[in-house]
C-alpha cells in the first residue's frame, strides 16, 4: 500500500504531471493506494473538485484512526516543534496515519521532510 497527500491527489486530479501523479495513477491501477481520513476531508471539501472526482476519492481505501492516533500525533507534532519546525495539524495527521500503517506518502508538500527526518515517515 501507498497513502497519497492532498497536494499530489490534486496534482493527479488536474492531470497535471509528476513523479508523484505516475505512482498514483501506477497504484490506483493496482489498487494499491489508500488516503489518511484527513486527505479524504481535505480533497472533498476542495471547491474545484468534479463530482465524478468526488466518487473516486470517496471509492479509494482510507488508512484506519487506530486507538492512540490522537496521542501519538500529538507526541509527533510535538516532537518537530521542539526542532524548531511548525507542522500544520492536517500535515500531522496525514503523516501519523502512515506512520501507524507503516505505509509510505505520496508527496509534493515539502512540509513532510521534516517528518521524515525527525519522525522515520516514508516518502515517495
């Protein structure tokens, strides 16, 4: 399994090309390709998108919230903000959700850097 980000989704979404939309049309094809509830959220509430589109990202597996989610994102934002970084809330969950399935993100936002180095996430 591969967890998909809202930037890429969008980005493969618009057609637009990339590294990232190549594995996300390569693990849609697999099915293979899965969405933190967050990234689900995010893309339906996202004003431009068709609602054909809306049928898909609601048809794509979503990564469970397993019990403990909220504590342990919470440790995880915590952890960057003590080196010196300001993740976003959405960005904190997206990643604690991979983090919790041990499943790599699919990313253009280079926001998750930070949650590779200090938090051992997996990116694309």
């Amino acid at each position: 399994m591969i967890c998909s980000d809202t930037s890429s989704f969008i980005a493969f979404l618009h057609g637009d090309k990339g590294h990232d939309v190549d594995l996300i049309t390569e693990s849609l094809s697999r099915r293979a390709l899965t969405l933190a509830p967050v990234s689900v959220s995010e893309l339906i509430s996202y004003p431009a998108l068709p609602p054909a589109m809306q049928v898909l990202v609601l048809k794509t597996p979503q990564l469970d919230v397993t019990p403990g989610y909220w504590e342990r994102a919470g440790r995880t934002r915590a952890l960057l903000i003590q080196h010196q970084h300001r993740p976003r809330i959405a960005d904190t969950l997206i990643a604690q959700s991979c983090l919790d399935h041990d499943v790599p993100l699919i990313t253009r936002d280079l926001d998750f850097k930070a949650f590779q180095k200090f938090a051992g996430l997996r990116l694309l």
